[in-house]
C-alpha cells in the first residue's frame, strides 16, 4: 500500500501540474501567432513521438548531468509526467475551444470583451465540458504509466511487488501470480471509476 500511495502522489501532483501548463499552452495554440503556435507544436509531437520510458531516462540520467539538478527520483518523475500532461493537455484545450460555436465567440466580441475577458467567461468555461472526459481519460494513462517508475528505482507498487516475490520465492514459488494479481486489483480499482466516468460523460454530450 505503501507502493500504491507513491504511484497515486506522484500521479496526482504531475496532473495537477500538467494540467494548468496544458491550460496555458492550450489557449495560446488557438492564438494567430505562428511563431508561438509552432513552438507548442515542437513541444507536443516530441512528448507524442518520446516513449514515456526514454523520456524517464532523459529526466532521471542526462537532465541531473547536463544541469547540475539533483532532485530526489520522485521529483524528477513529477517533472517528467507533468511535461507529457502538459503536451497531451494542451492538444485537448485546444480542440475544445475550437469546437466551441462561433456565434458564442462573436456574442462576446459584440457585448465589448477583451480577448483575456472572452477566454475567462466564455470559451474556456464552455470548453470544459467538451474536454472533461478526454481529461479523464489521460488521469487514467498517467496512473497506469507510473508502473515505469521502477525502472529509475522508486518504490512504487510495482517495485514493492517484485521486491515480495523475490524475498519469498523459493517459500512461495506460485506467488508472483498473487502478488501481480493483487497490483492488477489494485489499478482497477483506481482507474475504473474514471474510465466509467469519462464514458458517463460522453454518452451525454453525445
């Protein structure tokens, strides 16, 4: 349990992070300035096409070496997770605002708002509805993914599993079968209610 508690902060934390940097370079994707928009772009293909696991070692190897960071292995994860969420959000915001109809844009350019004031009080508002359950879906991805942590040492549930049927392997041959058994109830539980949220959430908008 111990394990579960390390993957869940760490999950939870990196989509906390991941989610306001998403915000943010998800509207200024929706912006005409090219410069800025291709940016974000380089930004989100090289968190779409790095596998999660290379990005790990990026964080966790060369970053502490190449800049003098010495943050414990939790952090650097956090660091790690929060930029894929951001990239991955960002894409979500956009699409979002996007999708909202036009005539609500032109509604609150005619009543006189600014551009910040029409972000604030009608696309961002309204396009949290339409991008709730993709961000469901991601929180889902994130803590499925923290079983990775084990390969930069952080004893999350997945580590702490190996860890039991290692010591008790000779006593309890058949164990590895319980144990990853357990970490699999373990996940569901954590994950299936959000997955049947986000489903809940779609059939409404549809």
């Amino acid at each position: 349990m111990a394990g579960l508690w390390t993957s869940t902060w760490i999950a939870v934390l990196a989509l906390i992070i991941g989610l306001a940097i998403g915000t943010i370079f998800g509207v200024l994707r929706t912006l005409k300035n090219r410069p800025v928009r291709f940016i974000l772009r380089i930004y989100l293909e090289f968190f779409r096409i790095v596998p999660t696991v290379v990005l790990l070692y990026l964080v966790y190897y060369i970053l502490p070496r190449s800049l003098h960071v010495n943050w414990p292995a939790t952090w650097m994860s956090v660091l790690a997770f929060a930029l894929w969420v951001g990239a991955e959000f960002s894409d979500i915001v956009r699409g979002a605002i996007e999708s909202v109809p036009k005539n609500q844009r032109e509604s609150g350019m005619a009543l006189g708002l600014s551009r910040l004031q029409l972000f604030r009080y009608v696309l961002i508002p309204q396009a949290f509805k339409l991008e709730l359950p993709a961000t469901i879906n991601l929180a889902t991805r994130v803590i499925k993914t923290t079983s990775l942590l084990m390969i930069i040492n952080i004893m999350e549930v997945i580590n702490v599993g190996q860890q039991i049927i290692e010591a008790n392997n000779q006593q309890y041959p058949t164990g590895v079968f319980w144990v990853y058994g357990f970490i699999f109830i373990l996940y569901f539980i954590l994950d299936y209610p959000l997955s049947a949220w986000a489903k809940r959430l779609t059939a409404k908008q549809k």
